[in-house]
C-alpha cells in the first residue's frame, strides 16, 4: 500500500470532518440550531427540539448541504495522479476564500451584534471562526510557503516520466553495446584461431 502524503492526509481529514458536521446539521438540526441560538448553558434548552424555528431549521440544513457540495473538490484532489498539484491548488484557492469570507462575515456580526436574543450568540458566532481559522492558515502556509506539498504539476510529471523513460532507453543501449562488443570480441577471436589453423601446416 503506498504511503500517503502529509498534504493528503490534511485533504483526507478536512474532508471526514466536512462530511460528519454536514451530517449532523442534516440530521439534527434542532440541537445544533439550539446550541448555537441559545444564551442559557443548561442541557435541557439545548436538547428541547421544540424550541427551534422551523426557517432556522431549514436554513440550517441548506447549510449542510452546502458543506457537502464543498467536499467533492477535496476528493477529487486527494489522489496522487499527474494533475494533482493543479486540483489541489484550485481545492485549496476555494476553499480558502469560503472560509475567508465565513471568518470575515462572523466576526463583523460577533462585533455588531447589540444582543444575543433571537440569533446566533456571540459566543457561538466567535467559537465557530476559531474552528475556522485553522483551516485557513493551512491553507495560506501551504499555498504561499510549502507550495511543494501539492505535489507536482502536470507538465513536470510527464517531463519527469519522460527522463525516465530516456534513462532506461540509454541503459538497455549501453547494455546492448557492451553485447554487441563482447560479442564481437568472441567472433575476433574465432577469427583469428581459425587464420591460425589454416596457416599452421599439417
């Protein structure tokens, strides 16, 4: 089994935790809507599924559906194949101007916000960008300064595959020159054994 790579690793958990979180707002939208609504910390307001809206509801689900429509990207750039490099720096371009804008627009309503009653709390709106935060300046470190760990473009995979190819072309002819001379060194020497039989009397 061939090993990962570290950036395939960070593909392969950002996509896991796209999937689970898009899941749990998908199937239990109450509690989330409630966790991040609610300004009591009691266990009993959080798990009262009647206390949510049903618009919250709904707007909470279009939410997980989006965050599914946002991991394809992240799959399709996590194999290692000749064009990873490019899918990997689009996923990773997208992804980071999402989470740019998600950050941006959180912390302007955490610093707006006169009031907690009737939306998302400002505890929540600021727990949400430091989950966030992360994943962008993964995102900036390998972008601006590891961009190597993307893995290599197209062109020079192929070129790459090309010097191979020419590598082993130039062996197997080396190998077949030094056939040849053997070869015919032998045929020299029978050669001359034989002009050495034929000249030699009886």
């Amino acid at each position: 089994m061939p090993q990962l790579s570290d950036i395939q690793i960070a593909i392969a958990l950002e996509a896991g935790a796209n999937v689970l979180s898009a899941t749990a707002m998908l199937l239990f939208p109450h509690y989330i809507f409630n966790l991040l609504t609610s300004t009591s910390s009691s266990t009993e307001s959080i798990l009262n599924p009647t206390s949510a809206p049903p618009a919250g509801i709904q707007l909470l689900q279009w939410l997980a559906a989006i965050t599914y429509g946002l991991t394809p990207p992240l799959l399709v750039a996590f194999p290692a194949h000749r064009d990873a490099r490019d899918r990997r720096w689009t996923a990773y371009i997208t992804l980071g101007a999402v989470d740019t804008a998600q950050i941006s627009t959180m912390l302007w309503q955490a610093l707006m916000w006169e009031s907690d009653d009737g939306g998302v709390t400002r505890r929540a709106l600021l727990g949400s960008t430091c989950v966030l935060i992360p994943f962008l300046a993964w995102r900036v470190w390998v972008l601006g300064l590891r961009p190597e760990m993307l893995g290599k473009s197209g062109r020079d995979g192929k070129m790459e595959k090309l010097q191979l190819q020419c590598s082993d072309e130039v062996c197997k002819g080396s190998k077949a020159i030094n056939v040849l001379s053997q070869l015919g060194d032998v045929i020299k020497g029978d050669r001359v054994a034989l002009a050495g039989e034929l000249i030699s009397p009886n």
